[in-house]
C-alpha cells in the first residue's frame, strides 16, 4: 500500500503515518519500492503479522485480568462500607 492508502485507512494524517514508517523501514519491519512520485510499503516478513497477533493475544489477556481484579477491587471497598 502507499502511504496515502495507509494514511486513510489509519483515518490519520500523512505527515502523521509517513515518518512511522520510514522508522519501520530502517528497523527492517516494512520494505519498500518506488513506483514514479508513489512509494509502496509492505512487510519484510509475514512472520511479523504472527508476533503482532501474539502480543495482540498477550495485551487483551493483561486488559482482562486487570478489569478483573479492578472489579475485585471495587467489591471489596463496597463490602468494607
């Protein structure tokens, strides 16, 4: 995709999405090509997207456990008033 393309679909402005990722590019996590004024981004790896849906998986189940012990919380200021 190019960076106009990811820019909208991110709903953020290109100034914004743009410098992301050239940062991603120099770490080796997106490759690049130049098409004439267009430069197209794409994964280096396909590897990636299964580490993202990894900490995707770690982060939900760090949320959940936090709500829940929150929730605990909560009851228990509830049972000492």
């Amino acid at each position: 995709m190019t960076v106009s393309e990811i820019a909208q679909k991110l709903n953020l402005p290109f100034g914004t999405v743009s410098p992301h990722l050239l940062m991603m590019r120099r770490h080796g996590v997106l490759a690049s090509r130049n098409e004439a004024t267009l430069v197209y981004y794409r994964l280096a790896n396909p590897k990636i997207l299964k580490a993202f849906d990894l900490i995707r998986e770690l982060l939900t189940s760090q949320l959940k456990a936090e709500r829940i012990f929150a929730q605990r919380m909560e009851k228990a200021a509830c049972l000492k008033k």
